[in-house]
C-alpha cells in the first residue's frame, strides 16, 4: 500500500507523458508530414526491480524520488535514425517539462551493443497534495533499436544477468547488424525522398 502511494504519482507522470506524445502523431496527420513517432510506451518501474536496483547501487529507499531516474518511463519509437534527432528537439521545446540530463547511446553504444538516446526529465504533476515534480525517463530508439534492446533484456533475465560469452559476441554482432539495417533504411528513404523531389521539380518546369 505505502509503495501504491508512493508511485501514484509516477503512473500519473507515465499516462499524461503517454498521451502528451502520442498526440504528435496526429498533429503530423494534420499536416501531412512524417510523424518523427511511430509508437509510444510506458511503464512504473516494477517494485521488484526497484528493490533489486536500489541494492544494486546503494541507493537508500528514502532517496528513491531524487536518485532512481527511471522509477517512471517512457519508450519512443522511430522508424529512422534521424527520427530520434526530431523527437528530442520537440521534447526540449516542451514548456510543461525541464530537461535535466540527456545520455547519447547512439554515437556511443553501451558495452552490451545497446543503442538508444535516453532524456530525463523533470515533470510536475498535480496531486491531491499539490504540485510534485517526478523525473521520467524517455528512451528513443528506432524500432531495429528496441528489436534488439528488447530480445536483449528478455535473455538477461533468461540468464540472471550473466550471458555466457558466446551468446554477448552474438549479440554484438546481432547489434551492429541492426545498425547496419537503420543504416540501409536510411539510405532507402534518402534516395525516395530525392527522387520525390525530382519529379516535383520535373513538373514545376513543365507547367
Ligand atoms: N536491453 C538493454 N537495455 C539497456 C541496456 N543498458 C541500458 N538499458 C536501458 O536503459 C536504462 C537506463 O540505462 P543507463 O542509462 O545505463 O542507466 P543506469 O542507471 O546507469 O544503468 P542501469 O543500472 O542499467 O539502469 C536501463 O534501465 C534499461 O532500460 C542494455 O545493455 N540492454
Ligand atoms: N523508459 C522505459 N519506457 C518503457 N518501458 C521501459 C522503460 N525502461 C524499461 N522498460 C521496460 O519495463 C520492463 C521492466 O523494466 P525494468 O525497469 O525492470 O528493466 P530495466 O530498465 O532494464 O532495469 P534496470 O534499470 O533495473 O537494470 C521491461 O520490459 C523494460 O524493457
């Protein structure tokens, strides 16, 4: 019971963050633009995972609010790369939160082979006792990114946080081929979008 008061408002920051930014899909619908967000998730850190990571780091339990970032989360996922750069510049002009640290696993990948860009921010949410300011972790990844990300997290629980060797060097290699597909998508959609714009130009001239 203590824990459900204590991470209310976490779920509270969780759902409107949800809401918030999956409205930016139909703010591109409207006009006609390629929406930088394909899908939007979110989740209240587990109370087992929190008791285990607050052991793990020696964080005391009283601390939580101020030293465990990722106690409410969120997940943005983009179909490019260059999708990630767009959804962090609209989450910096957001006026309703505060940028507080901002960590580039993409330029550099964790030691595992993770990429993601990771923002953490500081969001007020109006309780029955007034305003608090929760942080929330936001996650942005391309979907190749989450692909492995998430088959990667699912086999660390699988093996307790220990992967056998072989399995980490699969893994890697599994990782940079997913950066290699981003890459080729990329690509793809570079060559679409100078065509487009040739034939556009093409018929502009012929009017
Ligand atoms: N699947 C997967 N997820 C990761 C990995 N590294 C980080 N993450 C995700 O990113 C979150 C924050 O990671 P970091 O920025 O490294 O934060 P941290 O508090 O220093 O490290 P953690 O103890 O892993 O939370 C984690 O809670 C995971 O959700 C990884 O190697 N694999
Ligand atoms: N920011 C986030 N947004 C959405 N889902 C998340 C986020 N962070 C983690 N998750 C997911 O929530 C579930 C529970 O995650 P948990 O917090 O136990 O994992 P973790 O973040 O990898 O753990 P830890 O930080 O303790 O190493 C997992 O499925 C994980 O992928």
């Amino acid at each position: 019971m203590e824990w459900e008061i204590f991470l209310a408002p976490y779920r509270q920051a969780v759902d409107e963050l949800k809401v918030k930014l999956r409205g930016y899909r139909d703010l591109y619908e409207v006009t006609s633009e390629n929406s930088p967000i394909e899908f939007v998730t979110g989740r209240v850190k587990p109370i087992p995972s929190i008791i285990e990571k607050a052991r793990r780091k020696g964080m005391p339990l009283t601390q939580l609010n101020t030293q465990m970032q990722d106690l409410a989360g969120i997940r943005v996922m983009c179909q490019f790369v260059d999708d990630i750069r767009r959804v962090v510049e609209l989450i910096r002009s957001r006026t309703d939160l505060m940028v507080v640290e901002e960590r580039d696993y993409i330029s550099e990948k964790k030691k595992s082979g993770y990429r993601s860009y990771h923002v953490v921010v500081q969001y007020p949410v109006q309780t029955v006792s007034g305003e608090k300011k929760i942080l929330v972790e936001i996650q942005v990844r391309t979907l190749a990114m989450n692909f492995w990300a998430t088959i990667e997290h699912s086999l660390n629980y699988k093996y307790n946080g220990k992967i056998p060797s072989d399995v980490k060097t699969r893994l890697l290699r599994a990782a940079e081929a997913a950066f290699r597909l981003d890459e080729e998508m990329s690509q793809i959609r570079d060559e679409i979008r100078v065509a487009q714009l040739r034939f556009l130009q093409k018929n502009a001239d012929e009017e």
